[in-house]
C-alpha cells in the first residue's frame, strides 16, 4: 500500500496543536539557541516523515512530538534530549542522515540519534531478545539519555497500542515488563514504571484490570471521603509548623492492587490500603531531615502507628536517589493507611528520578549513586564470556533487585544487591581486596566467603599477596562486578598455563616439522576445543597427552586426522530433576486451535501444564526445542520469560468456534472452618448443582481455617467463572482463586 500523502488541513492543525503542547511542556529554562534547534528539529521531522502513518492511520510526525514531550514532561530532560527525541527515527526511517544532523545540530545530538538509530536498527523480533536487551543496556554506559528517549518511545508505544495485532501487543508487552519497568524503577522513574506494569496488565490479563479499574471507579467517592477524614485532622497540625506543604491521597495503581490480591489471597474488598497519603513540605534543604521527623511526629500523634512499618531512607536513601519517610498508620474505621513524607526536592528526584539528580548535584552529590551503578553495568560488559541472556540474567538481578547496606571497619556504608555475599563485599572495597582475600570477618565473627550479607553488618577483609581467584569463587558470589573480576583471573591464569602449553605442542609439530599457527586449530577441533587457549592450557594441565597423537596423516603440510578425538575430561552433564507426570485430561481435537491463522492440526499441538489454558483464555503458541508447540495463557507464569527471551518462537494462537472439548483448571479455596459439611457444600455445588467433574479435590484445615485445592474439568472461562463465583456464594467461603497448576 502506498503511503498517504500529509497534506490535509486537519493534519496540519493535529501537527501544530501537538507541536504547541510540546513547547508548553518545557519545564526548564532554554535560551534562543535552544528554541530554535527545537524548531529546527521539528521542521526537518515533519517534513522527513511527511509521507508516513502509523498503525492507527494518523500522521507518522505525531509519535516523535509526542516522544519528545514526554522526555520533556514526564522525565524532565533538556532542549538536546527534546531534540533528539524529535529526530530519533529520521535517520532509520527517512532519507536524512547522520552527517545532516551533525552538520546541523553538533556532535552530542548525532551522537544520541546515532545511538538511538543503532538501537531500532539492531532490535531484531526474529533474534534472542537478550541479544537486543544487551544493547539497549550497554547504551547506558556511554550516554543515558539514549536509554531515556527510548523509555518515552516504549512508553508511547504502549499508550498507543491498540492499532496493532494482539500476537504482537503481547510480545511487546512482555518486553516492557521484563526490561523497561524495572529499568524505569531503577532510574527513579516510578510514574512510567507504574504505568508500564499497568498497561502490560491491560494488554495480557484484560479482564482483572478492567474488574479491579471498575471497583476503583465505584468506590471513588467513598474513598476521596476517606481521604478528607484522614487529612482533616492533620492539617490543623500541620499548620502549626508554620511552613508550605502539600497534602494529597493517590490511588495505588492497578497491577500493584492486583499483586497485592494473588499474594495475599484476599478479595478486592479486603485490600485496605488502596492508597497513600503524601506530605510534601517546600522548605531549606538544611532543613529537610527534621521538618519530616517533625511531620512524622504529629502524624504518628493523630493516627495510631505500626512502628515496624516504618522506612526510613531519608537517613539512607536508596542506591538510585530516592529520599522518603514511609509509615503506616491505622487511620478512622481501624483502616490501614501508608503515609509518604518528603520534601519538594525529595518529590522531584522521586517522580524523575536519574533526569532530577543532576538539577541538585551541586547541593548534594547524587551523580555518585549512579556512577557506581554504572560502574557496575561496565563491570558486566566488560565479561567477553558471557552471552547476552547470561547478561541480562545478572544485569536484572544485580542491578534491580532490593539492597542491604553494610559497614567498613570504620564505617562507611556500602550497598550491595539483596543476596550478595562477604566477597562480594570484598570486590567492592577494591579489585585487590577482592583478588587477595583469605577471611572475613562479619561484626567480628570469622565467616565464611559465601556468607550472605543481611543489613547493618559490619565487615572486615583479610588479605594476603599469595591469594588467587579460583574457579569455586564464582559460585559464592553474585555481584555482576565480582563474578567479571573473578573470570578476568581466571583467563589471566589460563593464559598463562596456555603459553607454557603452546611451547610444548610447537616443540612436538616442530619434530614434525609442522607449523603451529597453520595446524593448532585442527588439531583443537581434533579434541573438542572451542578455541586454542584451552587446549594450550589442557596440554600443560595434563589432560592431553602429545604421545596420543596418532592416527593422522600430513596434507601439504596441514595435520589431518581421520575420526574426531574427545577431550580427555569432559565436562560434567547436569540432569534436570524427573518432571511430575502430570495427570491426562482428555484428548481433545487438533483443530480446537488456529496457530498464526492455520488449522492447528497442521502444528500438532498440546496444551502447557504450567498454566493449563481454558477456552476463552488469551493464549499464545510457543515452539519449544524438543517439546513441540505448547498452548500457554498469556498470564502463564513463564509467559513473560518465553515471550522476552525467545520471542521469534512465539507464535499467535486462537480458539476456534469449536466447543467440544474438556479443559482442567484449578482453584485453591480458603475459608472458615465451621465444622462438619465444608467439603459436602463445596463438592455438592460444583457436582449437582452445576454438574461438573471434579477431578481431585482436597482439603486441609486448622485452627478454625481451612484451604482447599480442587481440580475441575470445564468446556470454557465462562463455565470457569460460573463456578468460581458459586464456590464464593457459598457459607464460610472467604476467597476462590484461580491457580497455574496443583502439585499431582
């Protein structure tokens, strides 16, 4: 199809308007150098993008204004970022190129668009998605506000989401939960990393999302006046301190109510805390600290407090900046509500998080809690033997997860992931310290290296110049920098014991009065060897002799040899754990599916046991290596792992209109045990009532509490939640929740 021509006058106007909204948006002060390199960038983009459209049908131009907006806007960068934001697709889409932008607008600008352009030309959905998610990360190290505009690109993207197919919504959903929210998180861009949980929510379980958005809907009015009651009180309170504040209750967002539901098995109605209230003063920055005590104090003064809810990380921000006093306090009805205090500051680098740092550095030295955490992703890239999903593994693990914050002898805090160990510790003193390590010491107590660091320990490392990494180390660590440094030894050493092997197999060719550099590949593939270090280094080691080379022939002075050798120490073969065998249901037909819009037959499919889809679920194909196609639930517990990593695997699946089939589902049902007849009640509403088959059932209680797993066998969700909501009717019934699978 040919592309349409952007020349009607509601184009114009929707380009203007937009263009207008973007330039009101600017937050930070530019000069007229900056305006009109905003305007430059925007004339070029509309006029490079001029034949384009989006899915939708709107005009291509309107997606970079709106990208260069929400950098402006929601993360609060600068004039070269808005700018680059407005060129970021010229240069892979158009016939402008990266000379004319740095003709135009200078190095810094190219250089962003160039590394933007190197991201969307690289981000290949046919490849491994870590291979793609390594260079999105490994952008960060040169400049973040690559990493920054492809945030409000994905951000955009998701808002706008709807015009594509569904395979597609999921698979990118997938990936914006599995690397752009925590990401977000981790840059202190809570706002987007919400949003990003709530519209992957939106996109791979519709119907939670718009039951939980309805029931926020409904009870709108009677928590705004829950809020005034909370608030009331405080205020007069407040307004003692003689200081400006702001005062405001937020609802919690959709996919954090919803994990807070399957984590505490509880129904919406029993979810108390459905929002925060937040107290944000405007006041010195030297006297921040104890107007917040302050405020905590009446807080606590007015409403009863849990004190072991309270977090402080204004005395210990975390690692990405983020300053606040969290409490909780029973607030009227005996309703437990989270109370957030902070400063104007405070709330600035919370919401924008990396972008808001550099506007205090001068007053506080934040720019060094990223420094180390990009010190960190250096140390990662710096791994040449890790594999991209290897890679992202750690990157995530490393650089996402909660944090302990430990103590030098004399006492400087350090803070180490959640999970790392005393040599972890260790490697983040120095390389040195790390390398040289003999003991630890934790709060005086001698420990051993793979000790496991908990909050307020206090560590002293033992040296000693004779001590070197060796390959057991890299199992007591789990620190990206740790693991690089031990492997970067490793190699040293290995290198070493490979130049002393190399001497001895030239001595041997040279009897032969063969040349080493022509036949030292053979002679490695001969033994199974990746590469000629490790079979230099074997030879040394022992575990190739050179008397058993035999059984070759000499070609025009090449070594030939007739038959492969195997290594002589072959490394160990892990075996998985047996599977349960799970239990059959019954067959169904091939053509109850339709696999990228082809009889399903054709793909000979079967249905996943880690979620066991129903019909009438949202569902997706996955080609697995030596299992064949599987049907998952897009709300499969590994969906998001599958769909991320191995997307060119997924495949679009569809019911058919064919219904006659049987499916397994299974519930977990809690509740009061008020005697004998729980299990007659439940058993006999789902089998006479409702005429289902209960394919096992069990049941546990104690202490007046009871859970139960049943398995049923349903024809669709419907008859599914026909009988989840009976089992609910029913007396002494508390929660129905529908479950992956049960242990067999």
């Amino acid at each position: 199809m040919p592309p349409v021509a952007q020349d009607t006058i509601d184009d114009r106007k929707l380009i203007q308007s937009a263009y207008r909204k973007l330039l009101k948006s600017i937050k930070v002060n530019i000069d007229e150098t900056d305006r009109k390199n905003i305007r430059k960038a925007y004339e070029i983009a509309v006029e490079a993008h001029h034949e384009q459209r989006r899915k939708s049908g709107e005009p291509y131009i309107l997606h970079p204004i709106e990208v260069a907006r929400i950098c402006a806007e929601e993360i609060g960068l600068g004039p070269t970022a808005i700018v680059a934001a407005l060129l970021h697709d010229v240069v892979e889409d158009t016939s402008v190129t990266l000379v004319d932008i740095r003709e135009r607008f200078g190095d810094k600008i190219a250089n962003i668009v160039d590394g933007l352009t190197k991201l969307k030309r690289d981000f290949n959905p046919n490849t491994a998605q870590a291979e793609n998610f390594k260079k999105v990360l490994s952008t960060l190290v040169y400049d973040v506000r690559v990493v920054l505009i492809k945030m409000a690109d994905r951000v955009h993207n998701m808002r706008t989401i709807g015009a594509m197919p569904k395979h597609k919504q999921l698979r990118i959903a997938a990936e914006t939960s599995y690397i752009y929210a925590p990401l977000a998180h981790r840059l202190g861009l809570y706002n987007l990393k919400t949003e990003f949980q709530d519209l992957c929510m939106k996109i791979t379980e519709r119907d939670q999302y718009d039951e939980i958005a309805r029931k926020l809907q409904d009870t709108k009015r009677q928590r705004n006046a829950y809020i005034n009651e909370f608030i009331d009180p405080l205020r007069e309170k407040l307004d003692e301190l003689k200081i400006k504040y702001r005062i405001h209750g937020r609802p919690k967002s959709i996919s954090s109510i919803y994990n807070k539901i399957k984590k505490k098995n509880v129904p919406f109605e029993e979810i108390y805390d459905l929002f925060a209230v937040r107290i944000i003063v405007d006041v010195a920055r030297e006297k921040e600290k104890p107007i917040c005590w302050q405020v905590y104090s009446i807080v606590t003064d007015v409403h009863t407090p849990i004190p072991e809810r309270l977090k402080d990380w204004i005395t210990t921000p975390k690692s990405n900046g983020y300053e606040s006093l969290h409490t909780t306090v029973i607030g009227p009805k005996g309703r437990y509500v989270e109370v957030q205090i902070r400063s104007e500051r405070m709330d600035e680098i919370a919401e924008r998080g990396f972008a808001a740092h550099w506007k205090y550095k001068e007053i506080k030295n934040q720019q060094d809690l990223y420094d180390a955490w990009l010190d960190n992703i250096r140390d990662l890239m710096e791994d040449v033997d890790k594999d991209a999903l290897e890679f992202v593994t750690d990157f995530k693990s490393n650089l996402f997860n909660e944090e302990v914050f430990v103590y030098t002898p004399k006492g400087d805090m350090k803070i180490l992931p959640k999970g790392a160990t005393a040599l972890d510790f260790a490697f983040s003193i120095h390389t040195d310290v790390g390398y040289h390590c003999t003991a630890i010491k934790v709060n005086n107590r001698l420990v051993p290296m793979g000790y496991e660091l908990e909050n307020g320990d206090q560590v002293q490392v033992t040296t000693s110049k004779n001590q070197k990494p060796n390959e057991d180390w890299l199992k007591m660590v789990v620190t990206g920098r740790a693991k690089s440094k031990i492997k970067s030894a490793l190699r040293e050493d290995l290198r070493k014991l490979a130049d002393m092997g190399k001497e001895m197999l030239e001595r041997k060719l040279s009897h032969l009065k063969l040349d080493l550099d022509i036949n030292a590949d053979n002679i490695a593939k001969h033994y199974g060897f990746k590469n000629r270090m490790d079979l230099f280094a074997s030879i040394y080691n022992g575990y190739i002799n050179l008397s058993d080379l035999r059984e070759y022939r000499i070609e025009h002075g090449r070594i030939m040899f007739d038959s492969p050798k195997s290594k002589i120490q072959e490394e160990p073969v892990i075996e998985a754990p047996a599977p349960k065998r799970p239990r059959k249901a019954k067959a169904v037909s091939k053509n109850l599916i339709t696999i990228n819009g082809e009889p399903g037959e054709q793909y000979d499919y079967s249905f996943a046991s880690c979620c066991n889809p129903v019909m009438g679920d949202d569902i997706f194909a996955f080609v697995g290596t030596n299992t064949g196609v599987k049907i998952h639930r897009t709300a499969c517990p590994n969906a998001e792992n599958m769909m991320t990593n191995f997307g060119y695997r997924t495949l679009n699946a569809e019911w058919s209109n064919q219904t006659s089939s049987e499916f397994i589902a299974n519930l977990v049902i809690t509740g009061i045990d008020d005697g004998p007849g729980v299990i007659e009640r439940v058993t006999g509403e789902i089998s006479s009532k409702l005429g289902m088959n209960i394919r096992s059932f069990s049941m546990a209680g104690d202490e007046g509490y009871y859970e139960g797993k049943i398995s049923l066998i349903v024809a669709n969700t419907n008859q599914l939640n026909l009988a989840i909501r009976a089992l609910k009717s029913l007396k002494g019934v508390s929660t129905v929740t529908r479950i992956d699978q049960t242990d067999e």
